[in-house]
C-alpha cells in the first residue's frame, strides 16, 4: 500500500507540474493540433537522421576493421622483416669473423 501511495503523490506532482505549465487547461485543444504537424515534421526528420546516423556509423566501423587488419598485417610484416634482418646481420657478422680470423692466420689478404 505504501508503494500505491507515494505513486499516486507522484502523480500529483506530475499533474501539479503541467497544470503549472498551463497544459491542461480547457479551451487550448487547437493549440496542441497545430504543433502536431510540426512534432510529426521533425519526427520524420529525426528518424531521417538516425537512418544516416547509423550508415555513417556502419561505414566508420567497416572503415575501422579493414584498417585494424591492415595494422596487423603490417605488424606481421615488420615482425618477419626484423627476425630477417637480425638473421643477416648475425650471418655478416660470423663471415666478418671468420674473415678476420683468416687474415690473422695468413690464409686470405
């Protein structure tokens, strides 16, 4: 009972608040019949715009997905890029060596 009652002082809030606003006076029924042509105006504008809202978004996010796969890719890439290049490098440097070692020995100039 208790959860009736403070729903209906609710409800007398709500209905203090639009009398204070002048809505639910009598007589002014032909004031709200002209502004619902212009609520359903931009209702229509308004669902318009959500219906582009959400094309833009799905193109953003397809976008968004090949660009993310594009990274990986790369990413992938550079990996395999630099453990070959670190291959190299580890190969040059045991020719140099070996090279050099040969020199010292008097086996090449």
């Amino acid at each position: 009972m208790a959860s009736d009652i403070r729903s209906a002082e609710r409800d007398l809030r709500d209905i203090d608040t639009l009398d204070k606003k002048g809505v639910t006076g009598s007589g002014r029924l032909e004031d709200y019949e002209a502004l619902q042509l212009r609520l359903d105006k931009i209702i229509k504008r308004h669902n318009e715009d959500t219906a582009r809202f959400r094309a833009l978004e799905q193109r953003v996010t397809t976008l968004l997905e090949k660009y993310a796969t594009q990274v990986d890719t790369f990413s992938e890439l550079f990996v395999e890029w630099s453990e070959t290049l670190a291959e190299i490098e580890e190969r040059v440097s045991k020719l140099e060596k070996e090279k050099t070692d040969r020199v010292n020995m008097g086996l090449t100039y």
